[in-house]
C-alpha cells in the first residue's frame, strides 16, 4: 500500500494561508515587542542604548515597523488567495531576511539571536509556501506525442 507523504497534500490555498498565518504572528510580535518599545522610548533613549550595547539605531525602527504593517496587509492578501498580496509577501520576507542574518550575527542578547534565526527560517518557510503549486497526479499530466 502506496501513502502518499503529508506535504504532497498540500493545496495551494492552504500553502497560502500557511504563510499568511506566519507572517501576521512575526509581523506582530516585531510590531509589539519590538518596534512599540523603541518608538515609545523616542530616539535619543534608543540611540544612546544602541551606542551602549550594539542595538539598532533609531532610523530603523520605523522603517520595520511600516514593512511589518505592510506584511500584516500583505497576509491578509494572501489569505484571500491574491496574486498582489502573494507577490508583496514574497518581497517583504526576502527583505526580513536580511535584518534577520545581522540579528542572528550581532544582536546582543542569546534571545534575541535565537529569535532572529529563528524568523530568518521562518522567512524561508514563507517563501517556499508562496512558491507551492500541487502536484499533477497521473491522470492529469499531459502527455507530448
């Protein structure tokens, strides 16, 4: 008896929603642990704290917190299965990755760099399932005569 591995059951839509899913929980935890704090503090406190321990500096704060509202619009886009919203994920977890390698490398705190590795994984993740289509079974493949 042939079982057929749980990932080659995996539709597009659901892949979709997966990713979605992801992206709205790490977009609202950088959002709310993150970049609150930071905007809150203002930016001499977050800069002096960044000169001090090895932090990021205040100009960036609030360029990740608008590419983490985007990416909450952009799930909720590929949620509903849109090309737009698909594409707009795409780009923005290819954009989280990079910040996410330089926390892994440099951030200052083990947490931290375990989170970072962790979400550049998950970005990873994001994008592959962006990128899933289903498999043609037998019966569906063309054949070329």
């Amino acid at each position: 008896m042939y079982m057929e591995a749980p990932m080659s059951r995996l539709t597009r839509a659901t892949a979709l929603r997966i990713a979605a899913g992801i992206t709205a929980v790490l977009s609202l935890i950088e959002i709310f642990v993150y970049q609150l704090p930071y905007l809150i503090r203002g930016q001499t406190a977050v800069d002096l704290d960044a000169a001090q321990t090895g932090g990021p500096p205040f100009f960036l704060i609030p360029i990740q917190f608008a590419l983490h509202a985007i990416a909450l619009v952009a799930a909720y886009g590929a949620w509903r299965g849109q090309r737009w919203g698909v594409v707009l994920l795409i780009v923005l977890s290819v954009l989280n990755i990079i910040p996410g390698l330089l926390g892994a490398l440099f951030a200052p705190s083990p947490g931290t760099r375990i989170y970072a590795v962790v979400s550049v994984i998950l970005d990873i993740l994001i994008i592959v399932l962006c990128l899933w289509r289903e498999r043609k079974s037998a019966g569906q493949v063309a054949h070329v005569s």
